[in-house]
C-alpha cells in the first residue's frame, strides 16, 4: 500500500493531478500508521526484554537521561508487566527516578521529564508499586526544590498523577501532594516558590476530578465517602478554588447522606465569606 501511495504521488506531481495527489497521500498517512500500531503490539521478544533491562542497569544513569529512547522505554515497561516481572519495572523505573536526587538542577528536571513522559504506561499496568514509589519520591524532591525549571518539570509530573490515584480511590498520594503545594503557596518568604505553587494548584483545580469524587461520594462505601470528603476539603482550602467548590456544590445536588450535606455546608460557607471578604 505504501509503494502504491508512493507511485501515486510521483505520477500526480508529474502531471499536476491535484486530486490524485490528495488521495495518495491520505494512502501512505495511513499506511504508516497501520505501520506504526502492528508494531506497537507486537510482543517483544524474551531475550530483547532481558537486553534492554541489562542495558540500563549497565548504564550511567545520568547518561541514560540523554539517550533513553522514551518511545522503547515505555514499550519495556508495559511488555514486563506482560511477562509479571513487578520487581524488574521498579528497578528500571528507580533507575531513571533516582536522578531527581542529583545536585545538578538540569539532571532533576531532566529526571522529571522523563518520568513525566512514561507516565502514561506506569498508570496503564497491573502492578502500580513503582509508581506510587515514584510519586513518594518526587513529592519529598518537590518538598526542597528551589530551582524554577526543576520544580515546575517535577509539579507536572506529579500533576499527572492526580486523577489516576483518584481514579483508584487512592487519596494519600494526592492528599499529599495538594497539602505541599498550598504550604509553598502560603510561604511568602519564598516568593518565588509561592507563585509556582500557586500556578500548580490552579492546574490541579481545574482537572477533571469532580465527576470522579461525586461517584466517590454516591458510593455506598462510608469509608470511600469519607475519603473523598476529605479530598474535597483538601483542595477546597487551595486559594484557586473557587470553581472547584462551585463544581461540587452542583454535583451535590442529587446526594443525600452526611458527608455530602456536610459539604454543601462548608462550602456554602466558604463561598459566603469569600464575597464578604471582596466587600470589606
């Protein structure tokens, strides 16, 4: 097909056939897409596996930060959760993480970069330890951060996160995470850092979580419902949100049990003396 596109195109440019053109080039688009998922799930071969995990192992972990093929780390990743090897994903994982402990600024952003871009395949297998240790982590790095580009590279990782722990129902993590940030952004003696953090907790509040937290609530759970309580007041005390609490409160509406009355309340309240305080 894609020699066909090819030919097509060759014989459209030489006779100036616009339609022709067109068509054979949606062709070799395709192809190379068709191209591009058979080989995104063909298994990898046993003995390819053991290679790339040798490789890394072997290998500076400052210098795999520079010449890591992120797209194959990823394809790793997932073909040893295939293949059940949970204590080798850790290590692979823990090698590429423990950068964001180095001294240098750039090697702590460059860490976060590239756990930020495996990200999405650590959130899609079975075995979820070696992220909920990288989040550990990063959230004690994110704790001590001073420099600009490391911490907003760590943030948004850590961002990442976010909806998939709340997603599992998994509030520790996140609670975690929300907490530090509106420590940093009530910090006025690093200025610097506050307006980070500020500008973190804005993204964080405008994630998709609600409907995810209102199921949490409708749960018949009282220990999920508590949880997800605690949650919401979590980032309802963030100072950017405002339209989060307003989001909830809507949701509320069809939920009747005691933490969700409890949260119309507080945040009824909430709202309430926010316009009162604009007045003042």
């Amino acid at each position: 097909m894609g020699i066909i596109g090819l030919i097509s195109i060759c014989s459209s440019i030489f006779y100036f056939n616009i339609i022709i053109f067109v068509i054979s080039t949606i062709i070799v688009i395709v192809f190379v897409v068709l191209s591009s998922f058979s080989v995104n799930f063909e298994p990898m071969d046993y003995e390819a596996i053991k290679r790339m995990v040798a490789e890394i192992a072997n290998t500076d972990k400052k210098e795999l930060l520079l010449k890591q093929d992120l797209t194959k780390l990823s394809r790793l990743i997932e073909e040893l959760d295939r293949i059940k090897k949970p204590e080798v994903i850790s290590s692979v994982v823990n090698r590429f993480a423990s950068n964001i402990e180095d001294e240098s600024p750039d090697i702590r952003a460059r860490a976060a970069r590239v756990i930020g871009k495996v990200t999405p395949s650590m959130q899609r297998i079975g075995y979820s330890q070696a992220y909920v240790e990288v989040n550990k982590a990063f959230i004690e790095a994110e704790g001590v951060e001073t420099n600009k580009r490391a911490y907003i590279d760590i943030a948004d990782t850590l961002e990442k996160g976010i909806p998939w722990f709340v997603e599992k129902r998994l509030y520790d993590k996140p609670n975690e995470i929300i907490s530090m940030f509106n420590d940093h952004s009530d910090n006025k003696e690093q200025e610097d850092r506050s307006k980070w953090a500020f500008k973190v907790l804005k993204k964080i509040a405008n994630k998709n979580l609600v409907e995810l937290l209102i199921e949490a609530l409708r749960s018949e759970n009282s220990v999920t419902q508590k949880e997800a309580y605690a949650f919401i007041k979590n980032i309802s005390n963030s100072p950017v949100a405002a339209k989060f609490n307003k989001r909830v409160v809507k949701g509320l509406q069809s939920i009747d049990n005691e933490f969700s009355k409890n949260l119309k309340q507080e945040l009824t309240v909430k709202k309430e003396k926010k316009k009162g305080a604009e007045y003042l």
